[in-house]
C-alpha cells in the first residue's frame, strides 16, 4: 500500500512537533563547514515541504523529491504561497534523475528507513554520489536499531487533535530489523466546533468521521551497515553525530544524523 496518502492531509498537523526550525539550523551549519553556503540542495523524501521551504529561505536552490503525489500536492500549496521557486519531483528515491549534479542532498525525518533492503540502501548511495557535485556531502538522519527495538517495539500511539485522531501500533521484527506500523485515522468532515479546547468533538454529537488505514515499513539499519553501503556506493563517510545532541551517539541514541561526503569526480584532496 501507498504511503502517505489519506495521512497526507492532516500529516502537518499531527506533525506539529518535528523541530524543522533545529533541523534546519543543523543543515545550514554543517553545509557551511563544509563550504556550501548556496547552490543546488535536493531533498529526498520532502514530504510537505515543511524543511525544503526553510531551506530554500537560507538562500539555496531547492530541488524536493518524494514519491506521495498527495504529500507534494501540498508542499505546492506552500510553494505557490511562499513565491519560492523549489522544483519539486515526483520520484521514488531509489531511482531518482536530476537535471544535473547538486552541492548537497539532505534526507530527515527518518526516510533512509523506508529502504528495507541493504541493496536499495546501496541503490540509493550510489545516486546520491553520482548526483553530487565534486566534494558535495549527503547529510540524512536514521532511527537507529535501539529505537525500534525498545521505544517503538510492540508499542501503540494514539493522538487526538481538532481535525482527528490516529492510532499507530508498532510490531518490530529483530530478525528481518524491519518494524511494520499500522495507521488508523478518523478525521473529521467539515470544520472542527470552536472554543472546545479541552474536547473538540464533545459539542457536536452529530459530528460525522472518515475511517482511513495505512501500513508504513521501515527498516534499521545499524552504523557498520550503513558503513558498508556508503563505502560500496564509493561514499566517504565523514561523520555520525546523535541527531537530539548534536554529539557522538551511545547504545541510547534515537536517531543518527550522517554525514557522507562524495566520491571520484576528484572534488576532494
């Protein structure tokens, strides 16, 4: 099944947590350290737009991929509001084509974990090299095995909010590291009642819901494994920061923030 399709509506609501302004902010800084301060930086799994419409207010040219038509309906919604020029492409990552070669590509939010093989992981390295310019980094985040196996595990999440609700059970597989999550959404027709902060579906007991379901995969992927398929991809791997503190990750770490560092167009001393 398709993911982020009925999710897609709703998905910047109930996403009002993610620090895309702290995201950002690390993007920026390591892209400087790097020496990129402008030019053309992709974004794979865009999603909304929510990252490549910050990123693009730094002053880069922002390419956004993603393969939900209905997430990219939305970010054009931003784009045609904002009067940014981000190209935004319809393609999955694992075999994405540009136009030309970018300074950066940059992935958050946990795309990486949608490849649920190593041979995609390497699929999608190796596009990412070729697509760089010479010395260009690819900076990603990733949930790390830790996460899946004992914060999400076999745990169910529940939000309710104005337009809806969700439930999102978990069931985490240790021998294939692949964590397979079930999403329910009710989300409400119409406008949600006013001044009900509390309960904003206890005034209107006629309130009418839409049923939605979708299956989400992600996989983990352990340090030496990503590793390993940077260096088949012929990346180079140049630094593994704790995504949360910005420092070296331990064994409690929940997300990784990578940064890989392109290869064989002779960029590099």
């Amino acid at each position: 099944m398709e993911a982020y399709t009925s999710f897609a509506s709703i998905y910047d609501l109930f996403m009002d947590n993610v620090p895309y302004d702290e995201w950002c902010g690390q993007l920026v800084k390591i892209l400087s350290e790097h020496g990129i301060r402008d030019g053309i930086v992709a974004e794979l799994g865009c999603g909304t737009g929510c990252l490549t419409e910050r990123l693009a207010r730094k002053g880069f040219d922002m390419i956004g991929i993603d393969y939900s038509e209905d997430m990219l309906e939305i970010a054009l919604e931003k784009r045609l509001k904002s009067g940014s020029n981000i190209l935004y492409l319809y393609q999955d990552m694992r075999s994405f084509e540009l136009y030309g070669t970018c300074a950066a590509i940059v992935s958050r939010c946990d795309t990486i974990n949608y490849l649920l093989t190593e041979e995609d992981l390497v699929t999608v390295f190796r596009l990412v090299n070729n697509y760089l310019d010479p010395g260009g980094v690819f900076v990603f985040d990733c949930n790390t095995v830790y996460k899946y196996e004992k914060i999400l595990a076999e745990n169910t999440i529940a939000e309710t909010r104005d337009i809806g609700s969700f439930i999102w059970e978990n069931s985490y597989d240790p021998v294939t590291k692949i964590n397979e999550y079930d999403l329910t959404l009710y989300i409400r027709d119409g406008k949600p009642a006013e001044n009900t902060a509390s309960d904003p579906f206890r005034e209107d007991e006629t309130a009418r819901f839409r049923r939605f379901t979708e299956t989400h995969m992600q996989r983990a992927f352990s340090v030496p494994e990503l590793k390993a398929a940077a260096n088949k991809a012929g990346l180079l791997w140049l630094d593994c920061v704790d995504a949360d503190t910005m420092v070296m990750p331990d064994g409690t770490s929940e997300r990784l923030l990578i940064t890989l560092g392109e290869q064989g167009k002779g960029g590099r001393e």
